[in-house]
C-alpha cells in the first residue's frame, strides 16, 4: 500500500469554503469601518462648522453673515437637504450677578446630516451649546 500524497476533493472543499468566509467577513468589516469614517467625518465638519459661528457670533457678526462666511452649506430648513447643516441662532439678554448683562445663544443648534440609514433614509443629529457675548456698550 502506497502512502498517501494528496489532499481529497472534500479537504479542499473545506478548506475553499473556510477561506471564502473569511474573505467575506474581512469585506463586511471593511465596509462598516468606512461607513463609520464616514459619518465621524459629517460629524466632525459640522462640529467644526457649530464652533466657527459661535466664535464669529461673540464677534459681533449676525446670523446671516455668519451662514454666508462659512466654508460649509447652510441651510435654513429643518431638516437640511442631504450633506448641508441649519444653525439656528436663538438669542436672549441676560443679567447675571457679578457679571453684568450678557447677550446669550441659548441654544446655537446645528442639526446635520450624519448618515443614511440601512433603509435609505437620511439621519440626522443635531447639537446644541451655549454661547456668551458680555454686552460693553
């Protein structure tokens, strides 16, 4: 009896089956990861975007000036089109003891596309923080 030098056909096609599974998972994995890149990118920008037009508004600058200085796409629909954001600007004057009178954005919200769910339907985050201008006049 001759020793055996070969694989049988069922071995290779476990061992075919095993790689192609593999191959599978590491291409569903790739996918998530980028999606994921994808929508901290959106994310990100319009972070960025909501600190920019705090900082422009404790300039001075109104709401108007301020959606037309920055780089991104503002829009002033609740929701916003796909890849644009809506700031809203709600402003008050306050007295605040020790301080004096502030004028507040109380809220400066951004709402933002973030990602298009599983369904194809746009989602949407929104933001909001609390910005002070001391009044000096």
């Amino acid at each position: 009896m001759k020793p055996r030098n070969a694989y049988s056909l069922i071995e290779v096609m476990i061992a075919g089956g095993i790689v192609a599974i593999g191959i599978a998972a590491a291409a569903l994995m790739a996918n998530a990861l980028l999606m994921q890149e994808e929508t901290q990118g959106y994310s990100l920008r319009a972070f960025n975007t909501q600190e920019q037009a705090a900082r422009l508004w404790q300039l001075g600058l109104n709401a108007t000036t301020i959606t037309n200085i920055l780089p991104e796409r503002c829009s002033a629909s609740n929701p916003p089109p796909a890849y644009s954001m809506c700031l809203q600007f709600t402003t008050s004057t306050n007295v605040i003891s020790g301080v004096g009178t502030v004028e507040m954005l109380n809220p400066l919200r951004i709402i933002f596309h973030s990602g298009t769910g599983a369904s194809n339907n746009l989602i949407y985050r929104t933001n909001d923080i609390t910005v002070v201008r001391p009044t000096i006049r």
